[in-house]
C-alpha cells in the first residue's frame, strides 16, 4: 500500500532502528485508515493485547470454512504435468492434493468476501491460537494471492474498515487484520530493498548447524513432538500453516537447535505456498531467528513448552511434558529454550527484553544438565 518512495522518505528521517509499530502508525496516518479525525479508531493504534487467546477448550470458533477452489481442466494440466516430470527424474517436496489456495482474481475476491463477512469477527481473538483439528481457524488465506497480484492489499483494507464502520465488526478483529496487511506485510517488503537482500546473511547469533534430512523432506512421521508432528504435516500437505505455528513452532525450534538462517529462508520460500524471499527474509532471519540482533524486532522469539501448552491442545496427547526440562519426558521446547539461552546469553543484547529471563539462569541448578542433553540430542527428530 505505501509506495517505495514514501517509505524511504519515513526511514530516512529516522534514527536508530526502524521499527514495524512505527510504520504503522505512519501507514495508518498516510493512508487515512482507521482513523476518526486524526486519531486512531477506539483511541489505541493497537489491540494487541485483546489478540492473545487461547483456543477455546473444544478447538472450536463456530466459523464458517473457507471457500475452496473448484478444480478445473487447468488444474488438470499442471497436475499431469508435474506427474510426467516426477517420473523424469524431477525430485518434489510434500504431498499431492486438492488446489486450497486462489489462482484467478475472482476465486481471491471470493475468498476475501467470505472471510470479511463470516470470518474476520473471530480473527482477532484467536489470532496466536493453534489448534490441531483446525489449521485455517479464522486467518484470511490470502497471502498467495497478494503476492501473486490476484488480490489489491487496498481493497481488503478498505474492506475490513468498512466491515468496522458498517456491519459492526470488532475493532480489535479489523484492526489486527489491517496490522498485518499494510503494517507486518507491508514494512517486510520494504526493509527487504531498504536494506538490501544482503540481510539474508545476517547470522549475529553464530548458528552454524545444517538443516537435517527429516526436516527439509517434511517427514513428520518420524517426529514424536505432537506440536511440531502436526505442524510439519500441515507443510507437507498443505504448503501452509499460519504465522504462529511458523513462528512459535517450527521457527523457534530451528533458533533453539542453532541452524543456519540462510538454509532456513531457502526451506521456508521452497515449502510454503506464500514463500517469497522478501517474505521469508525479514520473517526468518530478522524476526523467527533474530539474526540481525534487533533490527527488525524488539526480542528472541524463543519461547519454552509452556506458551505452545497455553495457545494450543498440543500438549494435552504429547508423549513430552511441556513442565519439564530434563530426562527422558523433557519437552524439547523447554529443553532447547533454556539450552538456547545459556548459549546465547553474551550475544544477546542487553535492550532486548531479556534480562530478567537472563537472570533466571544462574537460579537453575540442572542447566549445566540440560545443556548437555541437548547436544546429544542434536538435530535428531524429536
């Protein structure tokens, strides 16, 4: 939505780093969106907090399904020939299925339609929620289309607004859409050439380890954990999952285990059907594996067992218990968070929202163990 001429002039008469909540703001106050007068909707620039609960304790948000393509003899074409070229030689990744995401402008309009009208209501509140019997909940599935020029990012904008303005849908709903199409979306694509595409090697952090075999095929079949089990499949199947289990699932386990980000934004532009590498540049390297030590994010998103327990039913039918960090129950989440941090501790900077969590460790009387644990379990499948 903002141009890239706007953009530079924003930044250029910034100081320090250039952070996505600002941009905002300015994007906000640019584009005239949400906005009574010259202030923001509802008094607040943001509803973040009101866009953290959990899943309700039956999975279910009591929304409609996403509309899905119809296939048509094109469809039909393209299937056939990724089969011949299988059959040449040709090596894929995941598995073959139904077309779930728009390939005309009309099959976008008609999701973002059905989504601003039964969907968006719900959007909000479970936004960071992770479900296992329900990988779309709420979320638009509208990010291949923007970025295949199927779909104006301005026309869903307005949409949401209107649905705010005129059919009463929660503010906090519409404002965290709108966050994400002309906020996140929006400050990724021009960091990405504001900054150059060098910042894919960004690797402060010093993470030197190689992706394993079971990770870049998506062999969730030989992973235990339920959470990451579930979540790998859904990248093998459907080459999508949602921004949490990206970020608080795969991303914070690939952070925890020291793997490299480059390796990381090639596996996440190769294997997601929204992967574009100005995409997964800034997600991956800045934001998933804080490889350029603050400046896209404000902190590590690295988190224990206990935040995936809390927004998901994960851990309910998982062999691991997300409570412990040593022995042969430990999560490897909780595990490989404190691991992480006790390797990490000098590199992190001071700014970064840490130090209490920091300090924490020299109270844990086991991390000398814990830290031992997990190098021998090394990249293994957990």
């Amino acid at each position: 939505m903002t141009s890239l001429e706007d953009f530079a002039d924003w930044a250029d008469g910034r100081r320090g780093a250039l952070r996505m909540e600002a941009f905002y703001r300015f994007a906000r106050e640019h584009h005239g969106v949400l906005l009574d007068g010259r202030d923001p909707a509802g008094g607040r620039w943001s509803f973040d907090t009101e866009k953290r609960e959990p899943p309700p304790k039956d999975g279910r948000l009591d929304v409609p399904a996403p509309p899905m393509p119809k296939e048509d003899d094109i469809d039909a074409e393209v299937r056939a020939d990724l089969d011949r070229w299988a059959r040449e030689g040709i090596r894929f990744t995941g598995r073959d299925g139904p077309r779930r995401f728009p390939a005309t402008a009309r099959e976008a309009r008609a999701r973002l339609r059905h989504f601003l009208r039964h969907r968006l209501t719900a959007f909000g509140r479970y936004e960071d929620a992770m479900v296992s019997t329900d990988p779309w909940l709420a979320h638009s599935l509208l990010s291949s289309s923007f970025n295949l020029g199927l779909l104006d990012p301005v026309e869903a904008v307005r949409g949401a607004e209107q649905a705010y303005r005129l059919q009463g849908a929660p503010l906090a709903a519409v404002e965290g859409f709108v966050r994400q199409v002309m906020g996140w979306r929006d400050y990724l694509w021009h960091t990405y050439w504001y900054f150059g595409k060098g910042g894919r090697d960004s690797n402060e952090l010093g993470a030197r380890r190689s992706l394993p075999d079971w990770w870049r095929d998506l062999d969730a079949d030989a992973v235990d954990a339920r959470c990451l089990r579930d979540v790998l499949a859904g990248v093998r199947d459907r080459a999508w999952v949602h921004h949490i289990p990206r970020l608080m699932v795969l991303g914070n386990y690939a952070l925890q285990r020291g793997w490299r980000p480059a390796e990381l934004v090639e596996w996440f532009h190769t294997r997601f059907v929204d992967g574009y590498e100005w995409v997964m540049t800034g997600n991956v390297v800045g934001t998933s594996q804080y490889a350029d030590l603050g400046r896209t994010t404000t902190k590590p998103y690295v988190a224990g067992g206990a935040y995936i327990n809390r927004m998901s039913d994960y851990c309910g039918g998982c062999r691991y218990d997300p409570h412990q960090r040593l022995g042969e129950d430990a999560c490897p989440f909780t595990a490989g968070y404190w691991a992480f941090l006790a390797g990490n501790r000098s590199r992190i900077p001071a700014s970064a929202r840490m130090a209490r969590t920091l300090k924490q460790l020299s109270r844990l009387g086991d991390l000398d163990a814990v830290v031992a644990q997990e190098k021998r379990r090394g990249s293994d499948p957990p």
